[in-house]
C-alpha cells in the first residue's frame, strides 16, 4: 500500500510539473562531530544503521566502515542539529542545520554549505550561492504580484515560489526552469524537501513528510525510493531501515 502511495504521490507530481514547463552559534564542522565517544548505543555502528553517543551529544543513521557515511542525524546537546547526509564523518551532500542562533539549509561539502542554500538568522533569510557557508551570490526573493504560476522570485534559474492551481507549491532553487532543491508542499499536507533531477522527480538526497504521520529520508532516484534510506511508519514494526531499489525494500541493515 505504502509503494502505491508514493507511486501515486510521484505520478502526480510529475504530471504538475509537466504543466509548469509549459507555462513558463556556528555550525559544527567535522572537528566537533569527533570528540571522545560514550559507545555504540543501539543498532550496528561500524557497517548499517545504529546510535553512537558522543560526550557532546549522540549521532543517529548510517554508518560504513565505522564512519558517518549516508543519511543521519547528529544532535548536539547544546548548540543544535543537522539532519542530512554524511561522507566519511564531514556533513556533506543535501542537509537541514536548525541551530540556537540559526538554521543552515543546503548543500554541504566538509561541514560547510558550499553551493545553493539559505541562511535563516533573527528571521531574515539569506538564500543563494555559498561558500564554506559565506554568501557569495544572493538570490533575491521578490513578490511577482501574481496569485499561481510563479508567485516569488526568479523560477528559472535562481530562487522562487510556483504555486499550482491545485493548491501545491515549491519553494526553492530552480535551474532552467525546473525544479532543483527545495520544499513541494502537497495540498493535503504531504511534503518533500531536497534534491531533484532534470525531470522534476525527487533524486539523488532527500525526505518525504506524509501527512500521515510516515516519514521518508534516503536516497531516491527517478521519483522513487533507491539506494540507502530510512522509512518510519506508524509503528516500529513497520519501520524499514536499509537498502531499497526502485521503490522496493531489499535488505535491512
């Protein structure tokens, strides 16, 4: 039932898209994220998905070879959390930073966010081109004075809100007039954020927030589950944690 869901949620995001081609304190680095560690606490650390504590707070996802590699959380006791992808310890790939004094959303490299993204501080947003985590080009987000089709901002190669008839919208960075990284907030509550392809299908790193209550964050490819992710149902028996290839659950880790 759950892979016709997201079958259906996919299709139709495709079909919605399809329309809008026609009509158109710091963030922890890798230094902080490796001081003296309480243990393995739960689940496999070295090679699948497990909970390592830390002296300064715990470490929660996919680990390889005994290092933080693919989709986690990290949450520090005191100053905040990242929730995104991990190579070899260091923060990098499409991650979500909410911190005590501001939230970093984007794209990482080695901690830092290193490409498009934006900065939230004392509520002023800072979207655009970034590096390590300095803004370099600024993507203005402008109202356009128009009720659907695109409402805020540039959606064609920087920053933008398109809103559908229907109801759905996506707020984020765009690239030749599709979609590239941001938020699809579905009509009836259904929401995704990340990464996606040419096509404008969820690809390559990002979560899935059903109304639900059933959550998503892995790897996806073509608009559907692939490679490594995490699936929480409604209950821990429907949990799925491991591999999954085109929409299917292969192997538990």
């Amino acid at each position: 039932m759950k892979s016709v869901k997201l079958f259906v949620l996919s299709f139709f995001m495709v079909l919605g898209i399809t329309a809008t081609a026609q009509q158109s304190p710091s963030v922890p680095t890798a230094a902080t994220t490796s001081s003296t560690t309480l243990g393995c606490v739960s689940g496999n650390c070295e090679d699948g998905w497990g909970k390592k504590n830390f002296d300064h707070g715990y470490y929660e996802g996919f680990w390889e070879n005994g290092k933080r590699n693919g989709y986690g959380l990290f949450d520090w006791k005191d100053s905040g959390k990242y929730i995104g992808f991990w190579v070899n310890n260091d923060m990098t790939g499409y991650g979500v930073y909410l911190g005590v004094e501001k939230d970093m959303v984007g794209e990482y490299q080695n901690g830092f966010i290193q490409g498009l993204g934006y900065i939230v501080e004392d509520e002023v947003w800072e979207q655009g081109k970034y590096s390590s985590s300095q803004l370099v080009d600024s993507y203005t987000f402008y109202d356009n004075g128009v009720t659907s089709g695109c409402t805020a901002g540039d959606c064609q190669n920087k920053y933008g809100r398109f809103k559908w008839s229907n109801g759905d919208a996506f707020t984020g960075f765009f690239k030749n007039g599709n979609m590239y990284l941001g938020t699809y907030l579905f009509a009836n509550g259904d929401k995704y954020t990340g990464q996606f392809n040419s096509s404008n299908q969820y690809h390559g790193q990002g979560r899935f927030f059903f109304e639900s209550g059933n959550y998503y964050g892995g790897e996806w490819y073509n608009g559907k589950y692939h490679g490594k992710g995490y699936y929480q149902g409604q209950s821990s028996t429907e949990d799925k944690i491991g591999t999954w290839s085109n929409g299917n659950f292969v192997k538990a880790l």
